[in-house]
C-alpha cells in the first residue's frame, strides 16, 4: 500500500485538529466548572439537570412560605397567650377576690367590674389582632375585621364573629365557622379531590397540607351550655361586671359566672396547646426542607459541575498531547528519493 505525502499531511492535520478541539474543551471546563457548554453535548446530564432546578427552586419557594406561616403562627400565639394571661388574672385575683365577703360593698365591686371590662376589651382586642394585613382569628376570611361587639335594644351585649352572633347564632352556622380551614402546599404531596354529587366542590386531602386557619370562635367559646349560659370568655366576662353592678349582689350568680369563665380558660389552655403542637411540625417541616436543599443542591453539583482537580489533570494531559502533536509535525515529512537525487 501506497502511502503518499498528501495523505500523511490530511491524516496529520485532522489528529491535530481533534487534540485541539479536546484541549480547548478541557480549557472550558477548568474555567467554567461546568461538565458540558450545551444540551447537545450532554442531553441526559442536562436533562436531569433542568429538573433538578426546578425541585431547587419549588423547595426554595416552600421554604419562604413556611417562614411567612411560622411568623403568622407568632403572631397567633402571642394573641393567645396575652388573651390567657388577661383571663388568668380575671379568673384568679379578681374572680377570687370578688368572691370575698370583705369586698361585697358598692364601691368595691364596682371597681372590679371596671376591671372586669377593661380587660374584656383587651381579650376583644387580641381577637382582632392582625399581622401585616390580615387578621390572625379571622379563619379563611382574614381581610375582615372578624369580631365586633354590639349592644342589643335591652342593652345586653352581642359579640358576633363574622357577622354571626357567637351566642345565639344558629348552631350549625357556628359549627360550621369553628371548622373552618384555609390549606397551604408545604411540599407534602398537594391531593385534591372532586367531591361528589349534589357537592362538587374541591376537597383537599389535610393529610397533604397544612391548615393556617384558626377561628376566633374556637379561643374563646360560642354557643350555650346546657344551663342556657354562653360559653363565650368575652360575653362572660361582661355578664360578670353586669352582676357585680346590680344591686343587691348576687353571690351565687357571680360565683356561677366566674367559674363558666375558668371552664372557658382551660379551653383556651387546650388551643394555645395545639398551636405549640403546630409550631414544633413547622419547625420539623423547615428542617426537612432544608436538608432537601442541601441534597438538591448536592446532586446539581455531580451533575453539572465538575471535579476541578480531575478537570485540570485533564487539561494538563490534553495539553500535553496537543504539545506532542505539534512536535510530531515538525518530522512528519520525513526524507524521500527525490531528495537523493542529483
């Protein structure tokens, strides 16, 4: 077989061409970090890749909203507790101290009972307590301010939430406003249902998302007990100064008052309880997420970055080889008969 001048120089120029391709391709991996320039050379890596931002950037977009929930949830805690200090005080200074024989004149008890609506416009005011523009007892409607207290044509007070009055409302109304919900995506696996006929609205699974809602209502009691008294702290807390103004005193009626009032506090102890519950899960919840950043971010990097030390061992041999082409070249035409001839 033949082999001519040309031929040597094509193959030559074409194994220099491919060392500088490589060369110039290991130069853009130690500069960039990055394993492939585009799609087309790497199509699986890029496609893996592209996914993998998208699970960054959704677990980034959960994460803000579990710390929005968490400040919400502050907020709502903080309302809680100063409702259950106000209702401490009421219940174990005032309440026992009402109930001593000494303090049963005019003057006194009218005192107390200054005491005791002073602090249920307190109580009302961390019912309607808000963070940023909403109102933290709202339930799903948080734009609205969710409790006000009225005065009936007889002067006996109403406290409504939502427009419903929270004692002689109709009780599946009620029912219905204490199980409200309001259900955020935090990443657990979003499932939502069609219901079905004659209901066809949308159900979602509350085992795949988080309910950020907590009705007022739920706090500080609605309805009436079996005796016909309301089970609500703030009518209470009025009816109790209403007793300690009349004339005569009614000892029973105040004791019988005060005591529906603490009933009405450890139910309030129960949902500050539950909110600490809820507070430790977001806490976990973060955690989760977090690490699942981490482990995002982890897997982008095997995929999309390279390992610099190897990367520049790989441009130093390219280089090399590329050096030693060009030396090869220098010799490639080697000495031929025409050169021995005269």
């Amino acid at each position: 077989m033949r082999i001519t001048t040309n031929a040597i120089l094509r193959n030559y120029n074409k194994n220099l061409s491919t060392s500088m391709k490589n060369l110039d391709n290991m130069r853009s991996r130690v500069m960039t970090g990055r394993k492939y320039m585009s799609t087309a050379e790497d199509p699986s890596s890029a496609l893996r890749a592209t996914s993998l931002e998208r699970k960054y950037a959704k677990n980034n977009d959960y994460l803000d909203t579990v710390d929005d929930i968490q400040s919400h949830q502050n907020a709502q805690e903080d309302s809680a507790m100063q409702i259950s200090n106000i209702a401490l005080v009421l219940a174990k200074q005032y309440g026992i101290e009402g109930m001593n024989g000494t303090n049963h004149t005019a003057e006194t008890r009218k005192t107390y009972a200054d005491a005791w609506r002073g602090a249920q416009q307190s109580i009302l005011l961390s019912l309607n307590a808000t963070y940023g523009d909403e109102y933290v007892f709202g339930g799903s409607d948080a734009k609205n301010i969710p409790f006000t207290l009225e005065e009936d044509a007889n002067g006996n007070q109403i406290l409504k939430y939502r427009g419903v009055d929270v004692t002689n409302g109709d009780p599946a109304a009620l029912e219905e406003l204490s199980k409200d919900t309001h259900f955020i995506d935090l990443g657990f696996g979003l499932d939502v249902e069609n219901g079905t006929p004659p209901n066809t609205q949308h159900a979602i699974d509350p085992a795949t998302a988080f309910n950020t809602s907590l009705p007022g209502i739920n706090m500080v009691g609605y309805g009436k007990d079996a005796e016909g008294y309301s089970k609500n702290m703030v009518i209470l807390a009025g009816q109790v100064a209403d007793v300690l103004e009349e004339e005569p005193f009614n000892y029973e009626e105040y004791k019988k008052l005060v005591t529906k009032f603490e009933d009405g506090r450890n139910d309030l102890l129960s949902e500050v309880t539950i909110l600490g519950t809820q507070t430790e899960f977001l806490t976990t919840t973060k955690d989760r997420l977090e690490n699942n950043k981490i482990q995002i971010a982890e897997d982008y990097d095997h995929v999309v970055n390279v390992d610099m030390a190897e990367a520049i061992m790989d441009f130093s041999w390219a280089q090399y080889v590329y050096n030693a082409s060009l030396k090869v070249g220098n010799n490639i035409l080697t000495p031929s008969f025409i050169d021995f001839m005269n």
